[in-house]
C-alpha cells in the first residue's frame, strides 16, 4: 500500500512540476507586440493627374478615445471631434503615378516598388517585421468617372520593449 501512495505522490509532483513548467513557459513565450502601418496611395487617373504616397504615421491614438457603444436603450451618435482624430506628424513619401499622357507608366510601377522595397527593408532593420498586406483598389468606372486608386497597407510588428 505504501509503494502505491509514493508512486502516486510522486505521480502527483512530477505532474503538479510539469503545469508549473507549462504554465511558466507559456507566460515566457507570449510576447506582446506593437504594430504599425504604412500605407501606399497609388494613383490610376488617367493622364498623370493624380496623386500617389506613401504615408506613415509618427503619433499614436487611443480608439477608445473616439468609439462610441451604441444599444437599443443609448443609440447617441459618437460627437468624436475629426480634429482631435487628426493627426498631424506623418512621413509623406512622394510615389509616381501608374499613368502619364501616353498610358500605363511601368517605369513609374517599377520606381514605387524600389521606394516601398527600401522602405520595408528599413523598417526590417528597425526590428520590424512585415507581418501581413492588404490592398485595395477603387478603379476607373470608365468615360465619366476619370478617378482610381490603388492602397495598400503593410502591417508590421515587433516585440514590445
């Protein structure tokens, strides 16, 4: 009977060590990370008439700040000031538009890929790494619309310091 209470015990420790382990490691391993944005605004006006960037933004904001919860019993409408939301200390990087007088400019594609590859590379060596990319495009709806957009978010992440 002995034998089997120690075998138990011990049993009973070397599991009660292993959930400690676990439970240590994982809190260990769980990093909290940072994020940042950087957008490009890529324009397909026709003629060269728009205007493409790169932006990023050197503040930060709280969206709990300008978020409103709404029910059935409150239903008031966010009065969230736009200028508070502003925000006034962004990188602006100036990128080439995808058309020009005679068309499709691919020389211009291939000068914002060099400017955004150099940008991420940067943000690489900051300690960022690319974490995911979204794009988007609003294109020209034909002969009476005359406006486009190409954007594309790079999301990037790091390890809190």
């Amino acid at each position: 009977m002995y034998l089997i209470y120690t075998k138990l015990s011990i049993m009973k420790t070397q599991f009660l060590l292993l959930l400690s382990f676990l439970l240590t490691t994982a809190t260990s391993f769980a990093q909290k990370y940072e994020y940042r944005i950087v957008t490009t605004v890529e324009s397909i006006v026709p003629n060269g008439i728009g205007r493409s960037r790169m932006i990023s933004s050197n503040e930060t904001r709280d969206y709990k700040e300008f978020t409103t919860s709404r029910s059935e019993e409150d239903n008031s409408r966010n009065a969230s000031d736009r200028s508070d939301i502003r925000v006034k200390a962004f990188d602006e990087t100036k990128l080439l538009n995808f058309y020009n007088l005679g068309g499709i400019r691919f020389q211009n594609i291939a000068a914002n890929d060099a400017v955004v590859t150099s940008k991420i590379n940067t943000m690489m060596e900051e300690g960022w790494d690319l974490a995911f990319v979204n794009s988007a495009v609003e294109s020209d709806g034909g002969k009476d619309d005359g406006v486009g957009i190409f954007i594309t978010r790079y999301i990037f992440k790091r390890a809190k310091k």
